[in-house]
C-alpha cells in the first residue's frame, strides 16, 4: 500500500517560481504516493471574503500551472477544495477542541495580523486558517505533507490536531510529517518575500518580455557596486535564481567570475534570462493548449473531485462513529 500525501495552493493570486519549485517536488512524488492535491478556494475566502470575483478565475488558473507542470490527472488527485465539503465538515468537529490561545499565538496569524491595518482579519475564519488545514490534511488520513519552510507551523498544528482527535475519540488519525522541498530560497525581484502584495513576483506564466523586465530590473547584490568591483554570489538574489535554472557547472563558474569581477550583472542576468525563458517555455506551450480547452479542464476536476470525495466520505465516516454521532 502506498503512503498518502496532500497538499494544496491557496487560490489568493496566480502562481509564481516559489511555487513553481514545491509543484516540480509535487510532481516527483506522484508515483511514489497517493496524492490529493487541491486548490484552496476556502483558503482564499479567509483574506478575500469582500471581494470574491477572482477567486474561482485563479483556481482554474492554479489548476492550468498544475497540469502545464507535469501534475498527472491520472496518477493524482486533483481537485477544487470547496467542491468536497467533508473539508469543512472536519473543520467543525476540530473547531470543538481547538483552544483559542494556540491559534492566537501562531507566528503566521500574528504576522499577517500585524500587517493588516483595517481589521478586516479580526474574523473566526481567518483565526481559524490552519485548522481548516488541519481538516485539509486529515481527511484524507495522510502520511505526509509536502509544503515550503513557510507551511511548517501549520504542519506542526496539524499534528497536534491530529493527536489531540486520537486522545479523545480514539485512533483515527496519522500524524502526518512534513515533506519540504531541497531548494533555493528565490526572493522577489526587490529582494523582500516574494509575495502579490508587494508587487515583485515572476510568475510561471510570465513570457520573455515580461521574464526580460522583471529580470533586466532585479535586485542583485547591493555590495557590488560598479562593474569592476569584485562580487559574493552568496549574498546575491540572482544567485538563487541561477541554483535553479542554471546547469551546476555553469552555476559553479558563474560564481568564481563574479567574485573576480570578470563576469559583470548584466551578463549574469542575461545568461539566467535564457535559462529561465528555456525552463518556462514547455508549460507555457502546453498553457496556450490547456486555456483553449474548458471541457478537459472540467473533466478533470469532476474527476477528481469524485475521487476525493469518496476517500473524505470513508474517513468522515470513522470521524463520526469515534467522536459518537453514529
Ligand atoms: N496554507 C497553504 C499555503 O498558503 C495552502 C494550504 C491550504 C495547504 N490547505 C493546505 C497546504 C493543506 C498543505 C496542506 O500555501
């Protein structure tokens, strides 16, 4: 019997090369796992509850990036989270045990809190963010979750869900671990977070005149100065993006003639402009086929929105007769 994972995207915006290094990892364990993978239109929902015309148009975006990628409609599960609703079931039940303090003191909710000027995320759904993600994992009983660093805490909250459910019902649940990802650490194109708020993300869809702005205008290694001055890859974003587009000799080299000062940025970002236009070019091929064609996109999600519903069903099933309600 193979191992279960899940994961997911949240449907917030369109996808960018953060994401697009955790959907390669995705899709190298397909064989190896069962795999539910879905877009987290409810997710969305917790920040974007005033405003709900986009959601549904970046979930079928997120799901076209899937596929364009290599996810195999075939071999995983691929579905739209709000179209299985034992999601939200689950939630309920975890909501009953969930203690407030802890989910107060997360550092994701606390930081996005901080951020956030006008209040709008002084809600229960946005406090209860990863308790739905511990539903999300649960209900398909999984073994393991693939995420970035970022997701480690909700990971982490999971597990304690998880075992929390077992001391008080009964063992139903695995305590999932994390599967995260050996990759480097891309920023965005001003050097901070990569993120849509700040406006500095390279999406998977971007085509080469975008690539060649976005690129052409990176934040490298602020120390370097002038052309002659001698550079450290180590402290320079650009660097990372190589560790990813860049065969590892010429990533080896490239960092040898930066630190001598014989390689200058410009040539740098124009030899990384190349391997990313190259890297990108397949998905973005497959793409231009994939918007054109709505019924294979719907059949796939029927698909998998079939397949996920049967397993949640099951679990949901073991969930009730635990906790007494059948
Ligand atoms: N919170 C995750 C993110 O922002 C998205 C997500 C929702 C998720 N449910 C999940 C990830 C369950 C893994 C498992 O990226």
């Amino acid at each position: 019997m193979k191992k279960t994972i899940a994961s997911g995207n949240r449907a917030s915006g369109r996808l960018h090369l953060g994401h697009f290094q955790l959907l390669k990892y995705w899709v190298t364990l397909q064989d190896e796992y069962d795999c539910y993978y879905f877009v987290a239109d409810l997710h969305a929902l917790t920040t974007m509850y005033q405003d709900t015309r986009e959601v549904a148009e970046y979930s079928r975006d997120i799901l076209i990036d899937w596929l364009s990628v290599g996810l195999d409609p075939e071999r995983s599960t691929l579905f739209v989270q709000s179209q299985v609703p034992a999601h939200s079931e689950l939630f309920v039940l975890f909501s009953m045990f969930s203690q407030l303090g802890r989910l107060y003191r997360l550092p994701t909710y606390k930081e996005r809190l901080r951020e956030d000027e006008t209040h709008s995320l002084v809600t229960l759904g946005f406090l209860g963010y990863p308790a739905l993600q511990a539903a999300d994992i649960l209900i398909y009983r999984a073994h393991a979750v693939p995420v970035g660093l970022d997701q480690a805490s909700h990971v982490e909250l999971t597990r304690e869900v998880a075992r929390g459910f077992n001391r008080l019902y009964g063992n139903v649940f695995p305590v999932p671990t994390t599967l995260h990802p050996k990759v480097a650490n891309l920023s965005g194109t001003d050097g901070r977070k990569m993120s849509k708020s700040y406006d500095n993300c390279i999406y998977i869809s971007d085509g080469p005149d975008a690539l060649q702005k976005k690129i052409g205008t990176m934040f490298s290694n602020p120390e370097r100065k002038r052309r002659s001055d001698p550079g450290d890859a180590e402290k320079c974003n650009v660097y990372e993006f190589h560790k990813c587009f860049t065969d590892a000799e010429t990533v080896v080299r490239i960092k040898a003639e930066c630190a001598d000062a014989s390689i200058g940025c410009v040539d740098c970002k124009r030899i990384l402009l190349e391997n990313m236009i190259e890297a990108l070019s397949g998905p973005r091929e497959k793409r231009k086929r994939l918007e054109a064609d709505h019924a294979y996109l719907d059949e796939v999600l029927r698909k998998g929105r079939e397949r996920a519903c049967i397993a949640a069903d099951a679990t949901m099933r073991e969930v009730k007769k635990a906790v007494g309600l059948l």
